[in-house]
C-alpha cells in the first residue's frame, strides 16, 4: 500500500536540483546512456539525472508478452534505484520506454509523479491540434499503443498509429535509410 505523500517531503527545495528518476524498460544500456544525455541536454544544471536500465527482458519490447516481463524488471529496477538512492530519494520518474511497461505499479510505489514517454508524448501533441497521430517502430505496436490509448480516454482523437518494420533498434544508428523511412512515415502521418 502507497503512502499518502507529504507536500514537505516530496516537494524540491529551492536551492537543490530537481531529481529525476529516468528508468529505460529495455536492456539495452546504450539507449540509457542516450536518454540520460538527452535530458541532461534539454535541463542543463535545473536537474539531476538519475538513468537506469532494467536488469533483466527483452533488449526491446515488441510484443506484450516482452512487454510482460519487462513490467516486471521496470518495477525491480525502480525499487532498487529508490533503495539506494542517496537523500530521500527522487522527486519525479519517467518511464523512458514507448510501451510504459509496468507503469501502474511504479505509480503505484512512489510517491512521486510518474510519468510515461507515450503519455507525455500524447498529452503534448493535443496541445499542438484537435488529433495526433503515432509513428512506431514494429508490427504488433498498433495494436499495443491502441489498448494504451483507450486507457487514456483518448482514442477518439488518434489519427492513426503508423507502424514501420523492424524495431526501434533498427533506427539507432540513424542512417540516411532509416531516416528517410521515418521521414516517409511523419509525411504519411
């Protein structure tokens, strides 16, 4: 059972950075490292970065099955960084993982706002028009992203969920045909 949190407690002070608990549900280390730097990029000195892996499942989550057991080692991985975590812990985690696996049981354990990358992901589209629409990596996402939707209550405002082949791993490298896939794929959206 979660506690009820403290505004004391769970509140920064002025004078030190903002903790951030970023918690990638793949086991691939390198994209860890990648989003670790892309949010100490995007916050400079205004935040501290704390950026996990999960220690065990799939290098990357493409179906729900893999989504399963990554549930699993996001909620281990979120419990050891919070058990070791020097002064009183975090102020805020981000679930760096499109799927989100395990979401409702990290909200669950903390006492700190949770979010996910499609949620925020969605949220901030909406701000932007009256519909969004999703470009992904791998077969079985649509239909993943849509029971996700559906949970958000905002399922009448998806475009469409356009999925390219292959998986997100594919891409990393960036190379001129990944990016004019990807760029085929925004078009189309």
């Amino acid at each position: 059972m979660s506690a009820v949190p403290q505004a004391a407690a769970t509140e920064p002070s002025l004078s030190a950075p903002y903790r951030l608990l970023v918690v990638n549900g793949n086991t691939t280390s390198e994209l860890t490292s990648s989003l670790a730097s892309q949010a100490e990029a995007f916050y400079g000195d205004m935040v501290r970065i704390h950026a996990v892996t999960a220690g065990f499942g799939p290098a990357y989550i493409a179906s729900r099955a893999e989504a399963a057991v990554a549930a699993h080692a996001v909620l281990d991985v979120v419990e050891r960084a919070t058990g070791e975590a020097p002064d009183g812990g975090f102020d805020a985690c981000l679930l760096a993982c499109f799927g989100e696996p395990g979401i409702g049981a990290v909200r669950e354990r903390l006492d700190v706002p949770v979010v996910g990358m499609a949620e925020a992901s969605i949220l901030s589209a909406m701000q932007r028009g009256d519909r969004y629409a999703i470009v992904t990596v791998g077969q079985r996402w649509p239909g993943m992203l849509r029971e996700q939707i559906r949970q958000l209550g905002l399922e009448s405002r998806c475009a469409g969920i356009l999925a390219l082949p292959g998986n997100a791993l594919d891409y990393v490298s960036r190379s001129a045909e990944s990016a004019l896939h990807v760029s085929r794929a925004l078009d189309a959206a």
